[in-house]
C-alpha cells in the first residue's frame, strides 16, 4: 500500500490531507490562498515540520502563479516595489502560524532573502515572482531528497549496530509521533525510534512531541537504542539553555474526536467530545518536551549519523551542521 501522502499537487490544484480526521475519514482539503495555508498550519490540519514548511512555500508559489495568469495583472505585479510590500506581509503571515516550528521560519526567510537578492539584481516585477515562484516549489522538492538521505542513513546505522546478524529480520522498530510521508512532503523516513517533527535544539537535548521523554526513559531502562531523526534545518548550535516550548490552546486538552461507534453501523460520522469538566484552569499544553542528549543514542540527518562520544553527555554536531 502505497503511503498517504501530506500535501497533493495536480492540476493547478494544492491539497491536503486533514489529518484532524484521520483515520478514520481520508479528506483532501484545496487549500485556495494564503489564509487557507495559514488556518491549516495553525490549526494542525496539516502537522510535522517538513510538511509544514512546504505547504507555506507552495502556498506562496501558487498565489504568484495565479498572480501572473490573471488578466489583468493584480497591482502588485505592476513594479518590484510594490511585489516587495505584498510578499513580505505575506511571509510574516505564515511564520506567525507556528512561530517556534524551525523548518517554517528556516523557509520564510529563505523566501524573504530570495525576495531581497532578486531586488538587488534588479528584475521587474514578473520575474521576481517567477523566482519565488521557483525557489518555492524547490523547497518542498528538496524534503524529499533529504528524506530519502536520512531513510538510507539510519538504516544502514541500525542493520550495523542493533540488527542481529547485520540483517532487518528480527529487528523491530517503533516510531514516536507524526512519522513518515503525513510529517513530510512525500517520503517516509521511518526507519528511526522516533521521526522529530519539530527538533529544534539538538545540541545539547532534543525539543519532541510530548510524551518523546517518557518513551526515552524507558527505552534507557531496558536498554533499547533510541534514536532522532532530524534535518539539519532543525539543529541550532546557538540553544544551549531554554528550549522554547510551544503552547497550545488549553481546550485542546479537554477535547477528543472519533467516529460515533453503533453496532452495525459503518458510518464515518464523527463527534468532538469534552473529557473533562467544563470550565477547568490552570491546563498547561504544550506541544514538546524536552529530552535530555543523555537518553538519546544517535542523531540521524540527511548528512549522516552522529553519537555521543565515551564519557560525553552531549552530541558533538560541529561536524555535520
């Protein structure tokens, strides 16, 4: 069975799946502008932060494209100053979707220096929402490539130092969190204990999903490898203390969807329920914790593979970012 996958591009059409309703009800969502983009990011319809990250990108390449094909052209195309202070707004937009996911802001401002540069070489206004346009569509292409190079990385780690006999019979492997092709653009890179969607400080400790600590500790208890799969884009050797934590709604916490159980009945309808008493303070949510460098056994990126020297606490990353 082929992998479902996040963010589906034909026809002049950008889609995803909404991963709210998952998975019980399979919904491709056309996302239609910049706000659609935006909600979706916000609103975790779409989640993982290579996913994120592209549909941001190709959000934007697909607002310029209907720009150029529109007759007649939108003000905005009518000179590279004023392409300047549409786009900018736009990107600042985005990012503040999920401000503290690395792969969106490292993808905002690829665009903004794309954005800058194009200015200063000096094209009108046309060929620099073409660029765009390009560098766009490049982002979302690159996360496959990157994918594929942390797939291969991590696996040949684990045939060589966890599978018995070098080979993949008899090794198991458990992924935390929003893994494979629904946390990215296309390819799935689940050959790791846990796929981060959003690691963003990982010199020292890794930012995961909430709960990544509690599977750590007890893979450190019986003596299981546990493993993080990250881009570099999501590694900053400038973090050394106060990982910012992203909080989410506190209703979130109090809320649960499923699909309507009856016996007989195979109707995908589905119901938000509340779990806990109304009117509940004090819900602290966030959406990572942080698990120490110490409980981690190697760090995969599309770059190779990286682990703890003897006697160290921390991950020597110097070498690969």
């Amino acid at each position: 069975m082929a992998p479902l996958k996040s963010i589906r591009t034909s026809n002049g059409k950008l889609e995803i799946v909404n991963q709210l309703l998952l998975p019980h009800v399979t919904e491709f969502l056309h996302i239609k502008s910049i706000e659609d983009a935006h909600d979706a990011i916000k609103s975790m319809k779409i989640r993982g932060a290579p996913a994120i990250a592209s549909l941001a990108s190709l959000s934007l390449s697909y607002h310029l494209t209907e720009a150029l094909a529109a007759s007649p052209h939108p003000t905005f195309l009518g000179s590279p100053e004023a392409l300047k202070a549409h786009v900018e707004p736009i990107l600042n937009f985005l990012f503040t979707a999920r401000p503290t996911a690395v792969n969106l802001g490292a993808a905002t401002r690829r665009l903004q220096k794309t954005l800058t540069s194009s200015l200063a070489f000096g094209g009108d206004a046309q060929s620099i929402a073409k660029t765009l346009i390009t560098e766009g569509q490049l982002i979302a292409d690159e996360d496959v490539g990157r994918n594929k190079e942390m797939s291969k990385w991590g696996g040949e780690w684990l045939l060589s130092h966890v599978g018995p006999k070098k080979s993949a019979d008899g090794l198991n492997v458990m992924t935390v969190c929003n893994t494979g092709s629904l946390a990215t653009s296309a390819h799935r890179a689940g050959t790791s204990d846990t796929r981060d969607p959003v690691g963003h400080a990982l010199r020292h400790d890794g930012r995961l999903l909430i709960g990544t600590y509690n599977a750590a500790v007890l893979a450190a208890r019986h003596g299981i490898p546990f493993i993080v799969v990250a881009p570099i884009s999501t590694i900053d050797l400038d973090v050394a203390d106060g990982i910012p934590i992203e909080q989410r709604p506190p209703l979130e916490a109090c809320l649960i969807r499923g699909a309507l159980y009856n016996a007989g009945n195979t109707s995908d309808e589905q119901a938000v329920v509340m779990i806990t008493p109304r009117g509940l303070e004090g819900i602290y949510n966030p959406s990572f914790d942080v698990t120490p460098a110490e409980l981690i056994t190697a760090i995969v990126t599309e770059k190779g593979v990286v682990v703890r020297k003897d006697g160290e606490k921390a991950f020597d990353l110097s070498g690969i970012v």
